[in-house]
C-alpha cells in the first residue's frame, strides 16, 4: 500500500523484474506484480480510513487459512485485532486485516481462484524468498502463531548483543523468522524478502531508482546474500540472493 502507485510499480519493476498487470476492480485501483507470468504480490493505494488512522507505506502479508470467518474469531479470542471484517471478493478472495497481540498487521485469507497455477520453483527471481517478524517480544510472539497457524519452530540464531532470532517453519522447511525489534524501530511489523538473481546489481538498481539502503549487503545462513531497503515511498522491503 503506498502514496504513489504509479511511481512505486516503477520501481519494484525496475528494482526486481516484476511484470505489471492491471486488477482494478470495482472502481478500486488495484495492480498485480508478476514474476514468469504469474502473479506474486499486490500494489494498491493506501485506503483513506487507514490513511486517516496514519498508515504509511508498506507491505503486508497473507496467511492462508481454511476458514476466514473462523480464523477472526479465533484471532480475537488469541489477542488479536480484526481492523476490517472479513470480505469477499468474488471468485478471487476471501480476506480480513488483522493485527497479533502486539500489533503486527497482515491478512488472513483464502483463494476462491478455482485455477491456480503450480507454485513456482523456491528462489526464483521475484518470488517472495523470506518472512520476517520484528516484534516486541519474540517468544510471545511465536506462541500466538504457534496457536493460530500451527507453525513450528526451527533453528534459533544467536545474534549476540540483538538477541535469539528464532527460525519458524510453516511444513517441512522454515520460511521466516522471529527476533525482538531494536529500540530504534518504533513499532512491531513484517517484513518480506524478494528474491533476486545477485545482489550487488540489484543494490544498483534501488540506488538507480531512488531507494535508500538501509543495511548491507549483508552474508547470512544458508549462505545468502540480503540487503535491507526502503523505496522512495519510505515502505521497507529487503532483497535476498545466493550470489553476490
């Protein structure tokens, strides 16, 4: 969700590859990112409630469930928060926005698409490569998705003087991580890695079309390659390799 569509889908398209295809729907402006022709992530402009609440750019996730309905209910009765009711749009998703106990905001859906297309292969270029929780305080954090998803803990790295982060997997492999936020960031929020073919031309790129590095490149696990941004919007968002 940004300020400025236009300026943004520019961007990500020239920062990561995505193809662009126009959703609008119901007079909403609406736009699909697409990575080999098919559709990774969404870009829309910030509704004005949220913007009267004080919502800036950025990027939410989904969580697919089985029952939207059940799942609100279950997030409430967790500690969560349900800021927009679930809804339908027809033939495409079922949706609420939701926020965890300690008010990192995402999506609980499901897909009503009768045809979906096969997942494309892990890592490829534009695809969604890592999830990322900074929350007040890690471990209640995990619990509550833990109790609402089923997800499971995996490996747990020491950072030193920035604590554990915690690993989490929603089947066999981890997908994400868990750590408790620095000071300095303000408040509890996701954050999502894209995954890119290396990562110093696509440094490049953000620089080239008006990003801000915010940390890195950095090595981690695995190994990988990320780096840590905001476009010029100001939403964060970070890019992983595993070529430099």
């Amino acid at each position: 969700m940004t300020t400025d569509t236009k300026a943004a889908a520019k961007f990500y398209a020239e920062v990561v590859g995505w193809g662009i295809q126009n959703a609008d729907t119901g007079g909403k402006e609406y736009t699909i990112f697409t990575a080999n022709g098919q559709g990774v992530a969404g870009l829309m402009p910030i509704p004005d409630e949220a913007a009267k609440q004080g919502a800036k750019p950025g990027w939410m996730g989904y969580v697919a469930v089985d029952d939207v309905d059940a799942a609100a209910l279950k997030l409430k009765r967790e500690g969560g928060t349900v800021h927009r009711e679930p809804e339908t749009v027809p033939g495409i998703i079922r949706f609420a926005v939701v926020s965890d106990p300690q008010g990192a905001g995402f999506y609980i859906a499901r897909g009503l698409s009768t045809d979906v297309p096969a997942a494309l292969p892990l890592g490829t270029a534009g695809t969604i490569g890592w999830r990322e929780l900074f929350a007040n305080e890690w471990q209640a954090a995990f619990g509550f998705y833990q109790k609402m998803f089923g997800w499971t803990k995996a490996d747990t790295i020491d950072m030193g003087e920035m604590g554990k982060y915690q690993l989490f997997a929603t089947g066999a492999e981890p997908v994400g991580g868990m750590m408790t936020k620095p000071a300095a960031i303000p408040r509890p929020f996701w954050g999502y890695y894209f995954n890119v073919s290396a990562l110093d031309a696509a440094v490049v790129r953000v620089k080239a079309a008006g990003g801000v590095i915010v940390m890195g490149p950095a090595e981690v696990p695995g190994p990988m390659w990320i780096v840590q941004c905001t476009d010029p919007q100001g939403a964060y968002f970070a890019l992983v390799s595993t070529k430099r």
